[in-house]
C-alpha cells in the first residue's frame, strides 16, 4: 500500500516478501517436526504412525518453580541405582568385615599351633631327660663291670657317647622352645623378654574325630564369606553400571541444568522444559556406558568362580584334616605297641648284658631303638594335635556370618 501510495520503495516491499516467505517456510517446517513428534509418540504408545493424530492445541509452557539443586524426574525413573550401591557397600563393608575375621582367625591358628610345638617341645625334653637318668645308670653298670674285668673300655667309651649325645639333644630342644615362645610373645602383643612360659607335662591326648561336617561349614569360614559377598558387591555393581545409561542432572533456578553434560539430551533450548520422546532415549556415548556394563558382568563372574573356588578349598582344608587325624590315630596305635615292644627289648637286653650274655653293643642297639620309637610316638601325636588345630581353622573357628557388620 506504501509502495502504492509512493511512500515505500521497491526495496522494502522485496524484503517484506522475503520474510514473508522464510516465515512460511518456517511454519511448515515446524510441520514437520511435530510429524516426527507424532510419530514418536505413535511408536512409544505401541500404534502405527498412521493411526495417530494430535490436535493442535494452545499449551501453557510456564514451568514450575524448581529449587536449586534438586535432583531431575530422571533419578526418578531409575530407582535401583541407591538400591544397588547401598547393597555393593554393605556387602563391600561385610566382606572387609570378614576379611578381618579370617586375619583374626589365621593368628589364632598360629597361636595355637606355636603353643602346642611347645608344650610337644616340653614333653620331648622330659623324654630325652628320662633316657638320660637311664643312661646314667647303663653307664654306671658299664663302669663297675670294667672296674671288675668283666667288660671292655669299649663298652664304657659307648656309654659315654650315648649319654652325652642324649644330653645334648636335650639342650638343643631349648632352641625350638624358646623360638615358640617368643613367636607367642610376638602374637599376643608382648616383647619376647617379656613372656615366660614354665615348661609342664602337657596331656597331649587329641580329641575324637569327628564322624562328618555338616554343610553349615559354609557360614564358618570367613574366606568363604568374604568371597560370597565380593560376589555380593559386584552383582550390585552390574546395576549400578546399568543405571548409567539414565543421566543424573540436577536443576537449578535459573532454568538450565548442572551436573553431567550431555549433548543433545534436550531437543529444545536450555531455557525451557523440553518434552519428547528424546528423554526416553538411551544416550550415545560410543559405546562406553555399555562397556561397563560388561566390565561389571566379567568382574561379576570372576568373583563367582572364586566363590567356587574358595569353597572347594574349604572342603578340601576339611577333608585333609579329617583323613590325616583318621591316618594318624591308626598309626599311633601301632607306634604305642612299638614302643611297648621297643622299652621291652630294652629291658632284656640290659639284664642279658649285666648277666654277661650279649656284649655292651647289643644294649646300645636296643637303648637307641627304644629312644627312636618313642621319639616318633611323640611326633605322631604332635601331628594329631596340629591336624586338630587346623580343622578347627579350616572350619572357620568360632565365627559364623552372624558377626558380619550389617554395613549400614
């Protein structure tokens, strides 16, 4: 009409027609971009495309008020991620938990062993000192039927021998004991020239053997919890990587959001609340959030077959145990009529030599066989003692999963 009138130039209504046309072209594209909107809807609510069709309608985009800080709807839509990381850290704080009990456990069972090596220590020292009052007295024979002509130099010179030989593995068991004792020192937190242990005659007598074990074995041993909620925690942790896939972002007053960055996670402007299926839509990261997700389930399935594992053990622990108690309760049986047999032989062989029948080197014979069989009837039942001691630990001791800390 300016142009008409002569007030406009030819120029402005070219512009004017130029804005004209973007403005329509905008509009229809719009169109466009509401058909895909409509589509996907379509598709999320199960329907063809062709069969949906939205109203235009005028809609009021105020959005609410949102405090700062304030965790978006999507923590929301994703309610195993505290789930999952509360249980990974209570089943990370019980496997330290038991962690701390199998350590506890392994010292117990070092206390023990080192206290009955000594106590087995006190009794070969008894032993050896008996045979050397016997000694004494062989000796004593040996010299009178020399000073009497009826035996050679040769048989108080074995005498000799074998009573200071006897004397001095007497000593030497010394050695031994004091290094249990200080290891004991050590395990109860004292220094070692603090502790002294009276050596006593112990009653080494082992306790029956167990007939079998029952399957509560499993809730002993703190290994063997430890490693179930390893297992534990890393079953969470394939939730916790999951959940990844589903963005935490916290809003603040000034209509934008802060916390992790992602392109393109709203399709509109940061200024306002963008709606569309682009919330439901897993984010692309090339691939990592998916690595992780199999990282969890590879690491998930190492820590099975180290459950397995440590089971296996376990039982294998408990079996040795029970077939080397059984073994050496057999073979104690026949040690102790070995000895009888051995201090019998030992006994005639020295009235034989007193009454001048057998030479001084037959008494030696018998004498040294006689030390040598009681000698491993000892070591048999030191053996039992210790396979005692290691059933106990490999049955878990006293502890049971009910001592594991709750973890929160």
């Amino acid at each position: 009409n300016k142009y008409d009138a002569g007030t406009a130039a030819k120029t402005d209504v070219a512009q004017a027609e130029t804005q004209l046309e973007q403005t329509r072209a905008q509009a229809i594209n719009v169109g466009v971009g509401r058909a895909q909107f409509e589509h996907a809807i379509a598709v999320l609510i199960g329907k063809p495309p062709a069969e949906v069709t939205i109203t235009p309608v005028k809609f009021s985009m105020t959005p609410p008020p949102v405090p700062v800080g304030v965790p978006s709807e999507l923590l929301e839509r994703r309610p195993d991620i505290a789930s999952a990381e509360r249980t990974m850290a209570s089943a990370n704080a019980q496997a330290s938990g038991a962690d701390l009990a199998a350590a506890r456990l392994s010292a117990q069972g070092s206390l023990a062993t080192n206290y009955f090596e000594l106590r087995v220590a006190d009794e070969l020292k008894a032993l050896l000192d008996a045979e050397v009052a016997a000694f004494e007295h062989s000796l004593t024979i040996t010299q009178n039927k020399y000073d009497a002509g009826t035996a050679a130099k040769t048989d108080v010179a074995q005498a000799e021998t074998q009573l200071e030989q006897t004397r001095a593995q007497a000593i030497n068991v010394g050695v031994g004991r004091a290094q249990f004792e200080h290891a004991i020192a050590v395990l109860i937190g004292k220094p070692p020239a603090e502790l002294t242990i009276a050596p006593v005659r112990f009653s080494m007598t082992p306790p029956p053997v167990p007939v079998g074990v029952p399957s509560e074995l499993l809730e002993r041993r703190p290994d063997i919890a430890t490693a179930e909620r390893t297992m534990a925690s890393a079953n969470a942790q394939i939730g916790v990587a999951i959940s990844s896939f589903y963005p935490t972002i916290n809003l603040t007053g000034s209509y934008g959001f802060t916390g992790l960055a992602l392109d393109g996670l709203f399709a509109a402007s940061n200024a306002v609340w963008a709606v569309g299926p682009e919330l439901a839509l897993t984010v692309f990261d090339a691939g990592n959030r998916q690595a992780q997700v199999e990282q969890a389930r590879a690491t998930y399935d190492q820590d099975v077959a180290l459950y397995r594992q440590t089971v296996l053990t376990a039982f294998q622990q408990v079996e040795d145990q029970l077939a080397a108690l059984r073994i050496l309760e057999q073979e104690a049986a026949v040690q102790d009529r070995a000895v009888a047999a051995a201090l019998e032989a030992e006994r005639l062989t020295l009235n034989q030599y007193e009454a001048g029948t057998v030479d001084y080197t037959t008494v030696v014979t018998a004498q040294t066989t006689s030390l040598n069989n009681q000698q491993t009837a000892l070591s048999v039942m030191q053996s039992r003692i210790l396979a005692n001691v290691s059933l106990v630990e490999a049955l878990g001791g006293g502890w049971t999963t009910a001592q594991m800390p709750s973890g929160g």
